[in-house]
C-alpha cells in the first residue's frame, strides 16, 4: 500500500468548523482520543422500574449519576489532585455519561493514545479532519484552543490501565453567549479489555462527564442548549474512539504508512512521534491478519 488510508475516517470536518457549541464539555470530550455516528439520546431519570437502561446509549439519570460517583479513586489521589476533583462534584451543572463503545484495538497502542492526546489531535490535523489545537505544555498537562472562542487548559489528574481522570478548566467566549461562561469539567474514563480466542482484543470504553459552569451560564446552558451540547458530546466521543481502532486496524496492514505520518506530526514532542512509530510496527509484527498473509506466526 502506498499512501496512508486510515480505515472508517467519516468525513466530519464540516460540521466541526461550523458548530458553535463547542464549550468546554465538547472540548474536554474530544481530547480523549472524542468518530460511527451516533446522538445517543439520554437515558430518563423517571424510567419505570424494572426497565434497565441501554447502556450503548447516552445517560443523565440519577442512578448513573450515583454509580459514576463511586467508580472515582478518591483514596488514590494526592490531596492537589482531590481538591480540584471536589471542586467540580461540589456543584455539578451538567453530568452526562457518555454512550459505552466497544472497538478492535491494540491495547498498548490505545493506552498511549488516551495519554497523549495531543498526537490524536495532530494526526487530525495532518488529516485535515479537525482544526483543533492541542498542545502538550508539561508531563501531564495540555492547553487547548478552538476556532470557534473555546480555550482550555487539561491535566490527568490519575492513569492506570483501566481508569483515567481528566481535569479541564476553560472559557467559551463567542457568538453562543453575551458574555464569556467559564466553566470546569471531570471526565473519568473507564476501560476493559477483553482477548478473544482469535487473538484480538476488544476494549470497552466508558466516559463520565460532571460539569461545573459558572452561575451566569449555568440556566442558559442547562435548559437551552443541554440537549444539543450533549448529542455533539456524544458523537465526538464515539467518532475519537472509533478513530483508534480505526487507527490500530490501519497500523496492521500498513504500518510503514502510519510510521510516516508519525513523521508528519510537528506539534508533538519528538520522542512521542518515535513512540507511535515503534508501536505501529509493534501491532504489525503481532497482528493475526499480517500472519495469515505471510503465513508466520505472530
């Protein structure tokens, strides 16, 4: 194969450049590496007992809520990294758990990907997929501009193999509100890993979101626009992580292409752009698919 093609890529570009939701919820969402379409309506709080809820679908219920709250590690934080958790859960505005989704994808390339969130975001540049600006501005933070007037600044807070939690604190400033909202926002992502008999492994991933806006936007943004701030949510989250498996399959079958994009890559640090070409020969020397063809094992 000559050029790059990375797999099942929707052609999204337009509507990113031209939504002017972008708040410091979409944002946030689209930095963990937030692509199939889907809107993800939300789970009622009111359901009927007995009725249980969809989980590959969007949730705001109280009981969601409530088991969201206990899957957060507070007893594995430092006491910096707690105060800024409480000072979102304190006074929630807006929580949403976003649609669970399952992909094909190497476990060690999409660790790396969650973790580096800036070299997802510069692939799309490269890509031409998305204009967002994310740039890593030390070990664990990262400072986020998009075109539309959202600012924001990211820090993982705590990373283990299966749980991330994500701080973010910004500002929209544009045509959606008079005034600028700051706001701040939680997100923990939760993973499972599952190998099959194939030798594939699958990976569930599952993102809750509390957001905290200040109380000048709070009631715009709760009763006017949670509806469509959330469906955009939901369809950046989806899109992001089928965009890894997308990216995983792509490494496999053509890995020399995607160790040139990684070349490609100016606005992440150098020893993360040789880190994504050493793991895209990695998932090349063990996939299954390269094995059937050549007739090795992997």
């Amino acid at each position: 194969m000559g050029g790059l093609q990375v797999h099942a890529v929707p052609d999204c570009a337009a509507s990113r450049r031209k939504s002017s939701v972008h708040s410091t919820i979409v944002v946030a969402v689209v930095l963990l590496a937030g692509f199939s379409v889907g809107s993800g309506r939300a789970v009622r709080a009111d359901m009927p007992s007995g009725v249980r809820p969809n989980p590959f679908r969007a949730s705001t219920s109280r009981a969601t809520r409530q088991s969201a709250l206990r899957a957060i590690p507070i007893d594995k934080l430092d006491a910096r990294a707690k105060a800024k958790v409480c000072s979102v859960l304190s006074n929630v505005s807006v929580f949403r758990r976003m649609p669970i989704r399952v992909i094909d994808c190497d476990p060690s390339l999409y660790l790396f990907l969650v973790r580096h969130p800036d070299v997802v975001v510069n692939i799309w540049e490269v890509l031409d997929i998305s204009r967002l600006q994310l740039r890593q501005v030390g070990p664990e933070t990262y400072r986020v501009a998009e075109s539309v007037g959202t600012l924001a600044a990211v820090e993982f807070l705590y990373s283990s193999h299966d749980t991330h939690i994500i701080y973010a604190e910004g500002s929209y400033e544009g045509s959606l509100f008079a005034r600028p909202v700051k706001g701040r926002c939680l997100m923990v992502l939760k993973t499972g890993y599952i190998r099959e008999t194939d030798d594939r492994y699958y990976i569930t991933s599952r993102l809750d979101v509390f957001l905290n806006v200040e109380h000048s936007g709070v009631e715009l943004l709760t009763k006017a626009f949670q509806p469509l701030i959330g469906k955009v949510a939901d369809t950046n989250f989806v899109q992001s992580v089928a965009f890894l498996g997308s990216l995983s399959r792509t490494a496999e079958v053509n890995c020399r292409g995607v160790q040139r994009l990684a070349g490609r890559l100016a606005h992440v640090r150098p020893e993360n752009r040789l880190r994504l070409a050493e793991l895209a020969a990695e998932v090349a020397g063990k996939s299954p698919l390269v094995a059937i063809r050549t007739g090795t094992k992997p």
